[in-house]
C-alpha cells in the first residue's frame, strides 16, 4: 500500500482495508500489520488526502474493539504526539 507512488492507490487500499474491518478474518491483519507496522509511514504520507483517509480507518479498526485500541494507542503515544 505505502509503496505506491499515486496517493490514488494509497487511499484506495485503505478504502478496501475500512471495507474488511467488520471482517473477523481480517481482524489479525488489521491490527498487526496495518496499524502496528504501517501507521506511521502512512501518517507521515506526504499528501494530506492520505493522511486525512488512515485517520477514518484508524477510527473504524479501533472503534471495533476500544481495550485493544486504548493499549494500541498507549504503544503509539509518542508517533502521535510528535505529529502535532
């Protein structure tokens, strides 16, 4: 996802990552790879529209299971703090 050179392709695989997070197969996937090993190359994407799509599913992931996404959060509590 990340190695795309067209932001197109970024949001639109994260699109189709939002479309799997009701998905418990997909579940492993989208907390251990995704949220754990790409947050932050993708928070750091330097265009805003790819940016402003990993916060929507960023919520939607954690929104499906909040104690697991409060002790992610606590794990990416530095990242986030350094983007503002």
């Amino acid at each position: 996802m990340e190695q795309s050179e067209r932001w197109e392709d970024r949001i639109g695989a994260m699109a189709g990552a939002k479309c799997l997070v009701k998905s418990q197969f997909a579940q492993g996937y989208l907390w251990e790879h995704l949220l754990l090993e790409k947050f932050s190359v993708l928070t750091t994407d330097a265009e805003y529209k790819v940016r402003t799509q990993v916060g929507f599913l960023l919520k939607a992931i954690m929104s499906e299971d909040k104690a697991r996404a409060l002790s992610l959060v606590n794990k990416m509590m530095a990242h986030l703090v350094s983007l503002v």
